[in-house]
C-alpha cells in the first residue's frame, strides 16, 4: 500500500481512470475485471482512511483552531461517508452480478456517482494540506496529475 498521502491519492486517481476506462468499453468479456476492481478500490479505499485519520486529520486536530478542527472533521466524516458506501455499494454490486449480466448503465452510473465524490474528496484534502495555492492553482495541478493518471491508464 501507498506510504505517504500524495501517494495514496495517486493511486486512487490511477484505479478510477482505469475503472472508468473499463466501464466506458462496455466489453461483456471483462465483467470479472470490473468485479475484481471494485473489490480492490474497496481495499485501497479502506486502507486510504485508516491512513488519512491516523497520518493526516489526527496531527492536524491536535495543532488546529476551531475552524480547522470542524474542517477536519467535515472531511473525517466525508472520508467514512465514501468507505462505508463503497463496501455497501460493492456488495450490492456483486449480488446483481450474480444473477445475470452486468447492468452497463447501472454500472457507469455508480462508478460516475461515486468517482466524482471520491475525487471532491481529494481536491478538499489537498486545499485543506495547501491553502495557500489558489483554486486556479489547484486545479491545474489536477488537470497535469488527471493527464499523466490518463496517459498511463490507456
């Protein structure tokens, strides 16, 4: 697993541009990869919070004022929001599954839903780590990680 934060979002950002990649295919013959990626972003989505809470939100909560602690806290419950969700999202998932063949709508619909949290999430804990870049500044940072992450994915 990733050792340090940037890392972890690295490769977050790499399995969802893959993830959408393979959902965008529609190719029946890799229903199996698209089941095996869910499980493992379950995994790197769980090992991702027990890292932030412990490596990231504890330090900064300890050194924080009053607003940076409901900040913090905001982004804990946000973070526990998107585990929890993905498990349950995942095992429903693999229920459907099955029973039949995969809903490639259903599906694109889901990985876009939850991709898009996942990565607002990510956007929050970098400006939270870098206020002082500028929104603009942020996002072109995104936009060079997105095309590098794009690149690597095709």
């Amino acid at each position: 697993m990733p050792q340090t934060l940037e890392e972890y979002h690295t490769k977050i950002e790499r399995m969802m541009a893959e993830g959408d990649a393979l959902v965008a295919a529609r190719d029946p013959a890799s229903e199996d990869a698209v089941k095996r990626r869910m499980a493992e972003s379950a995994l790197v989505i769980a090992s991702y919070q027990l890292f932030v809470h412990r490596q990231v939100f504890a330090p900064m909560l300890e050194h924080a004022d009053v607003a940076m602690r409901a900040r913090v806290n905001e982004l804990k419950v946000e973070c526990i929001a998107l585990t929890e969700d993905l498990r349950f999202n995942v095992r429903e998932f693999v229920a459907r599954v099955d029973d039949g063949p995969l809903d490639w709508d259903q599906a694109a619909a889901g990985v876009a839903w939850f991709n898009g949290r996942v990565r607002a999430h990510i956007a929050h804990v970098r400006q939270m780590m870098a206020p002082e870049l500028s929104d603009a500044e942020h996002a072109r940072l995104r936009a060079r990680r997105t095309a590098t992450i794009g690149v690597q994915a095709a």
